[in-house]
C-alpha cells in the first residue's frame, strides 16, 4: 500500500496544476523513471548502504582528515542538496508541490550517478569514504522531509529486491484505481490482465532471490 500510494501521489503531484494530464498505471510504478517508487527505492538503498557502513569496522585514518577536492558528481549533488531549501519555500508559497516534486527527483537521480561513479564502501581513504557516507546520508535524510512534505512515506528497507518491489506496487496502485469509475475500471482490469500475462517475467527474479543473489541495479543503485 505504501508503495502504491506513492505511485499514484506522486504521479500526480509531479505535473503542474496549470497543466492537464492523463494518469498511466504503468509508468507510475517505473522504477528507472521518474516515479515515486523509483524515488522510495533509491532511499532504501540508501538506507542500506548507511547500515553497511555503519557496521563496518575497517575504517582507517588518513593523513589529515580531510576531502580536498571534490569529484564533480560529489558536487553536483551538493548543489542539489543546498538548492532543497529554497525550492521548499517557494513551493509552499506558490501551492505548487510539483516544483518541489521534480527537484526531489533531480536529486536522487544525481545520486544514483554518483554512487554508479564513485565507489563509497570499498573506497580505501577514510577521509573520502567518510565523507560519501555523510553526503549519502544527507540525501536520504532531505529525500525523506521532501517526500513527508508531499504526503509519502518511504520504506527504510527493500529486502526483496527491486523486481519484488515493482511485482507489488502493481497491484497496490490497481487497487487505488478500483472502484473509482467505469474508465477506472477498465483500466484496473486491463492492467490486471497484463499483470497476469506478465507473471513469468518475475520467476527468474524470484528463483535469483532465494538462491541469495542481490546484485540486481536499479538506476545505478545495487541492492546491498
């Protein structure tokens, strides 16, 4: 349910109100698109790769502490992250959740460049390693009060995996959709067709899943 509200919320909440739209199910739940999901997805991630290096026990020292030059997709999300502020008032004086929305998105996904980029656990500098678990930890901390701020939750964890994650978020953002009207309901049964025609597509990702493998990517982030 979490994630189907987020689906539909977000779908939504992304798109001018001065401008029309047309709701697809589908894209919705697009977890390399701009979606919601995509958005819930890369923090858990997050959240994943925070424990991990919260646990982590092999940190050393380096000379003097400190990052002296920053890469550009480090600083890329800096920006992005000191721009959060701003783009929050502004899109609490206008009434316009969508500004707010597209920037918590444009956020995430330099993210997802970044880590696809630049190596965070395995980087052997302590100073440069610590500094991408703040960096990392500062998105996830300014995606979540974003998406509070939109009326989503996030999910602190994605155990299941991103097949997983899509596989149910299907279902919850149908079950939104039911009972809404006519239109709704066709859409509800056509999508419940092509989610049963589309069953087989997830046995691999299942039998992978329970033979231990989590190296599926979404968007550049791996499942930790």
């Amino acid at each position: 349910e979490q994630i189907g509200l987020a689906a539909v919320k977000y779908y939504l909440l992304k798109v001018d109100p001065k401008k029309r739209m047309l709701f697809d199910p589908a894209a919705s739940i697009d977890l390399q698109g701009h979606t919601g999901p995509f958005i819930q997805y890369t923090y858990a991630r997050i959240r994943s790769l925070l424990r991990k290096g919260s646990e982590d026990q092999k940190i050393g020292r380096s000379e003097n502490g400190l990052v002296v030059e920053l890469l550009p997709e480090e600083r890329t999300v800096i920006k992005l992250l000191h721009q959060m502020p701003s783009v929050l008032q502004e899109s609490a004086a206008r009434l316009d959740p969508a500004a707010l929305a597209n920037h918590t998105y444009e956020l995430v996904k330099a993210y997802n460049s970044f880590y696809q980029s630049v190596s965070v656990l395995k980087e052997e500098d302590a100073a440069k390693r610590n500094f991408r678990l703040a960096l990392s930890a500062a998105v996830s901390a300014s995606t979540k009060k974003a998406m509070w701020c939109l009326g989503i939750e996030v999910p602190e964890r994605a155990d299941l995996g991103p097949h997983f994650f899509a596989h149910f978020a299907v279902d919850a953002v149908l079950d939104r959709l039911a009972g809404f009207d006519k239109a709704g309901e066709r859409a509800v049964h056509a999508g419940r067709e092509a989610r049963r025609a589309g069953q087989q597509e997830f046995a691999p990702a299942r039998h992978q899943h329970h033979h231990g493998r989590r190296d599926a990517r979404v968007g550049g982030i791996p499942a930790c």
